[in-house]
C-alpha cells in the first residue's frame, strides 16, 4: 500500500503560475494539490478547511499578501509548514517571511529545479532556504533599516511623486523630504531615486502593489 500523499495548497493570484506548480506535482505519486486560493484571505480560509500538509504561498498578492498569510495561519496553527514563494532574492522579504514562520523560501525562477525537493524537505520538519537568499541576508545583516517614514516618502518616490508632493502628502516640509532621501540612498548604498526604488523593490522593502499615485 502506498503512503498518503503529501496534500499541498497552493496560493499565488497568477492562474498560469499555478498551473505551472500543478504540472510539476502532476506526475509525483508522493504528493498532491488538494486546493488552489487566489490571495491570503482565501488562503486562510482554505488552511482551515484542509489543513494541508505544505502550503506554497506566494508573497506578493493583493488585498493580504503572503507574509499576513502565512502569520495569520500560524498563529491559529503552530505546526503549519508554508513555504514563501517570491520573484526577489530580496533579504528583507526573506527575513520577515522567516519571522513570520514560513519553514521555506522560494524564488520562482528555481521552481522546476527545486520545488519537488523543497516540499519534501519541509513535509519533513526541516527548514529550506535557497544560498542566494541566506546570502543576501548575511550582506545586509548590519545595514540600518529604514523607518517607517522614509519607506513611506520612497513609495511615493515609486509612485513618480516629486518632493514638494511628496511633502504636501506626508504634512511635511520639502527640505525634510529631501533630508530623509539623503538617508534613503545612505542606507541602501543607492545612486539616485530610481536606483533606490529598484532595489527597494528587489530586497522586498517596497511592496508593488503599494507604489501608487497620491489622490
């Protein structure tokens, strides 16, 4: 008799890339897709219903990205396994899928190769996460962060917002937008706006369904 399968529910809002992760598990006789959801809410509800054995979260999502998800479900299910998926090697988002309780970190340009072993990996209680990443981690360990305020002013920067708007939004003066900018590139060694905005995104500090244009 073989043994039950590994039950995987799989959340990503893109129906080919979850497509794409039914056709890789399609033909493993060890694991299964017992459910698809579309964003964290819908992951949430569907983790309580199944409770899968691994979860394979995507992180950027609209409405309740897949860090909120993945917190959500552990705190109403300790022993949850979720494994983030993401574009970015970036190391802040990998730091707070970590702290959040994601047992995995995945980019999805190494799906087809590392998935299957992924999978198994945390099915069996252990911790997966790719060299790049952890690398990325350690590079930026003693980097200060930015606060609160200053990645509010870089998303409006993302947005295609000039200071004096930027200021006018934020209730503060053009010269202090222009003082936390000179911070911003500090900390992440960035050239100019743009180059900090691509890299902000890249290490997961900006999340792209928040740059938008002020009201």
């Amino acid at each position: 008799m073989n043994p039950r399968p590994i039950t995987i529910l799989s959340v990503d809002d893109h129906p080919m890339f979850r497509e794409g992760i039914a056709s890789v598990i399609a033909d493993e006789e060890d694991m299964q897709v017992v459910e698809e959801a579309t964003n964290g809410a819908q992951a949430v509800e569907a983790y309580r219903r199944l409770q899968p054995d691994v979860t394979l979260m995507d992180i950027q999502m609209p409405d309740m990205n897949g860090i909120d998800a993945t917190l959500a479900i552990r705190k109403e299910f300790p022993n949850a396994r979720i494994v983030v998926l993401t574009t970015y090697e970036g190391d802040v988002l990998a730091q707070r899928a970590i702290a959040a309780g994601a047992a995995g970190y995945l980019l999805k340009s190494m799906l087809r190769k590392e998935l299957l072993a992924t999978i198994r990996c945390v099915h069996q209680g252990r911790r997966s996460i790719p060299a790049a990443v952890a690398t990325g981690i350690a590079e930026h360990w003693h980097e200060g962060a930015l606060s609160k305020r200053e990645v509010e002013v870089l998303q409006l920067v993302a947005g295609g917002q000039s200071n004096k708007r930027i200021g006018m939004h934020l209730v503060i003066s053009e010269e202090t937008v222009k003082v936390h900018m000179k911070s911003i590139l500090a900390k992440l060694n960035a050239s100019d706006r743009t180059h900090a905005v691509t890299l902000a995104i890249e290490r997961g500090i900006l999340d792209l369904h928040s740059c938008g244009v002020i009201q």
